[in-house]
C-alpha cells in the first residue's frame, strides 16, 4: 500500500543502471540541476531530501520505462504520487515514534537477509550477486549499511499499519452490498490448487564431512598458531562475507541458526571457536565485539558438497516413499515421518493455495495433470526430490456469492481496509506538521 513498486534492492541496482547515469546528466523536467540537495518536505521532526525523491523517481522511471524527454507529463505525475507515498511513510514513522511502537534488531537483520538471498537467487548464486555488487565497488557489508535504517522504518511503518487494521471485520451484508456494487469489474477467478510436499534433500556422505572436516581442521590448526582469522577468511572460506574477511557485523539472538549462535555467544572477544557444524557446513567462529545484547563476529565456513553418489541416494530414497504411498500408505503421515521441510512437515507438507499459472514450470506441468490426492512421480529442483500432491483444486471463472464466497469476501474486506486506513491517514496527516516546499 505504502510502497513503490520496485523493491528495495532491485531499486538500487536499477539505480546504478546506464539509463540513470544518463538521467542523472540530462536536467529535470522541473528542478535545476544546479540544486544539488536541499530539503523537501518536513513531517515533524522527519525530513524528505530532494535527493531522496529524486533518486525514488529515477528508478521507478526505469521500472516503469519512462523516458525523461518524451514522458515528462507522466513523470510529473509520478513525482507527485511518489511525494505523497513518502509524506505518509514519515506520518507513519512519526506516529510510531510517539506510540513507542519499536522493531527488534533480529526482525531488521532477519528481513535484510531474506531480501539479499531474494536476489542472490534471481542472479543464480551468491557468486554472480557478488561479482554484480563487486562492479559497483560494493560488499555484501556495505549493501547491508546501506539499507538497514531503510528497512527497519519500513517495517515500523508496516508494524503501525497493521496495529491499525488489526480489529477491522467485515459483515455478510457488506459482502453482498460489495459484490452487487462491483460484480461486474471483478477479476475473474485463476484456476489454483492447494498443494503438499515431501522434501528429501541430497545429503553429502561420510567422504565429503571428512574432507571437509579435515580441511576446516587445518585452518583452525593456522589460526590457534597465529595466523590472522581475517586473511585465512579471505583465503579459505566458502561463505559470501570471505571478501570481508569473514565479517558478519552486528546481530542480536535469534538471527543466525541456533547452532552457530550458541557457539558465537559463548566467545569471550578476541577467542575462537572449535569448529561448528550447521547445515551450511563446518564453521569456525571469532567474536570481535559486543554491544548490549549484540555481538560482532567473523566465521570461515567450509561447504559439505554433495556429489553424484548423494544425489542417487536420495533419489533412491524418494523413489521407495513414493513406492510405498501407491501402494497405500498415507502421504501426510510419511511427510511428517521423512520430509526434510521443517516449516511443513509438521503439517503434512501443505503449502497453501497457488494459482496454476504462477507456478513454476519444473513443477506446473506435473501438477497439471493429477488429480485430487494423487502423487506425482519424484520431482528434482535445487533444494532435493519432491513428491507433490493435490489436496484440492480450485475451477477458474467468473466470481459468484455461491461459489467463491471466501474470495469475494477477502476483496471486499480488503477494500474496506483500504478505505478506512487512508482516511485514518488522512486524518492523520492534518493533525501533524507537514511543510512542502515544491520551490526554493
């Protein structure tokens, strides 16, 4: 609701593109290019740089495939509707400041990572992101600088919305009164299919954990002789911070996976840890800092690859699960018994509802063809062998009150939401300073 339409991190590399440097040197169809920063907007204590718009404008130009020259109208336009967004972000800032509405340091560090390894799978693997950050003289550290402040005022901004639509229900009467006023233009119903998994994942031998534990051995071996832990990151280890000399920065608990936690906290500054294992591989660990209840670390991971034997094990492995449901026993009981998901497995592998059009194709034509509680055959991706099921299947169509009540009704909240939230923020706004300068 309150965001832009690029993403953070796919914003700052749009950012960097050809096109912005181009734009950045041709003037703007209304400010100077002799202003070369000053402020825009004051909400209370918050402020809006022109900068700060600028840069905003230049990237959802890019998204949107604007040209400065022939889109001008367009782009003022988008300048304005991108100002507004902003303004409201900060009423939303401000408002969470007076409520003492707080975000933990973890949630901050947990939705930086899950937004890196976002793109790191976009660009195939941690590799090529960091060649693609290297080409802009960037670290993964300092990309993560660059944005930890701007991810944690949108989750505050986030956190206050939500603490304002919390308690917000919808009635049977304003279901129908929504459906009669906006039948006619609602999307029509995708065809979807409520899915479950069993996961096994290839797992590396008793060959590969000793080769890899022989050689996380040898570096700990350097290191407790005196060797600078830095320089044998940079060396030798296998994990994207080895550029940084294995530095992972500030984190509180609850941020990394609880092996290599319980071993980084129990560090005194300066000491190394025995090597840790964690389902990364084998790490050594040396706390440099604490801060409150944050720590500063440096780690050298050593990867546990799977090879060919690995991957037939565990095909192996699927192909006699699979085996065995067709032969009667029950799918959810042998996901909760063997499937390595751990965020499903407990609940017999579902994943909730998909629409058949935005699944990817390694498993879409799969799914296309079974039927309700049928099994398909074992399915490769790059996190192991799945076996899928169906656990129902949702027609396409035109949306009607008998058939498809819950969707109707989910739009027709979702639109009350939507409604009483703006004007809350409306209100909002009118209560607070809020000084534009356009010109100055």
């Amino acid at each position: 609701m309150l965001k832009s339409n690029v993403s953070l991190l796919n914003r700052f590399f749009i950012g960097l593109s050809v096109f912005c440097l181009v734009w950045l040197s041709s003037s703007y169809p209304v400010h100077s290019q002799q202003v070369l920063d000053r402020i825009l907007a004051i909400i209370d204590e918050e402020i809006i740089l022109l900068s700060d718009l600028n840069e905003a404008l230049q990237q959802a130009a890019v998204q949107l495939e604007l040209n400065p020259q022939n889109d001008r109208e367009k782009i003022e336009q988008l300048r304005t509707e991108l100002l507004n967004r902003m303004i409201d972000e900060k009423v939303l800032l401000v408002k969470a400041t007076e409520d003492t509405i707080e975000v933990k340091d973890n949630e901050v560090e947990q939705t930086l990572e899950n937004r890196i390894q976002q793109m790191i799978d976009q660009y195939g693997s941690e590799e090529a992101f960091n060649k693609e950050l290297l080409r802009y003289g960037l670290t993964l550290k300092d990309l993560k600088k660059r944005y930890r402040d701007e991810i944690r005022n949108e989750l505050l901004a986030e956190r206050v919305m939500q603490l304002k639509i919390a308690d917000i229900d919808i009635s049977r009467r304003e279901v129908e009164e929504f459906y009669a006023t906006y039948k006619d233009s609602l999307p029509e119903q995708q065809e979807a299919v409520r899915i479950a998994h069993l996961l096994l994942e290839a797992k590396p031998g008793d060959d590969v954990k000793r080769e890899a534990l022989g050689r996380i051995q040898d570096i700990l071996n350097e290191s407790k002789a005196g060797a600078d832990f830095a320089k044998l990151a940079e060396q030798y280890s296998e994990g994207p911070s080895a550029s940084v000399g294995g530095d992972l920065g500030f984190f509180g608990p609850g941020t990394m996976v609880p092996e290599f936690e319980r071993a980084a906290f129990a560090l005194d500054v300066g000491e190394v840890s025995q090597i840790v294992e964690t389902q990364f591989g084998y790490h050594i660990i040396k706390l440099e800092e604490k801060r409150g209840n944050e720590i500063r670390v440096r780690h050298i991971l050593i990867k546990m690859e799977t090879g060919l034997e690995d991957e037939e094990r565990a095909k192996e492995d699927i192909e006699n699960l699979k085996a065995r449901i067709d032969q009667g026993e029950d799918f959810g009981a042998l996901v909760r018994e063997y499937s390595e998901d751990p965020t499903t497995a407990p609940k017999g592998g579902e994943l909730g509802w998909f629409y058949v059009a935005q699944i990817p194709p390694l498993f879409k034509t799969e799914i296309e063809s079974l039927d309700v509680d049928q099994v398909s055959a074992p399915i490769k991706s790059d996190f192991g062998y799945h076996l899928i099921t169906i656990l129902e299947r949702r027609e396409g169509g035109t949306l009607s009150l008998e058939n498809d009540w819950d969707a109707i009704k989910g739009l027709a909240k979702q639109y009350k939401v939507q409604d009483q939230f703006q004007t809350w923020l409306r209100n909002l706004r009118e209560k607070m300073y809020v000084e534009v300068r356009l010109e100055d």
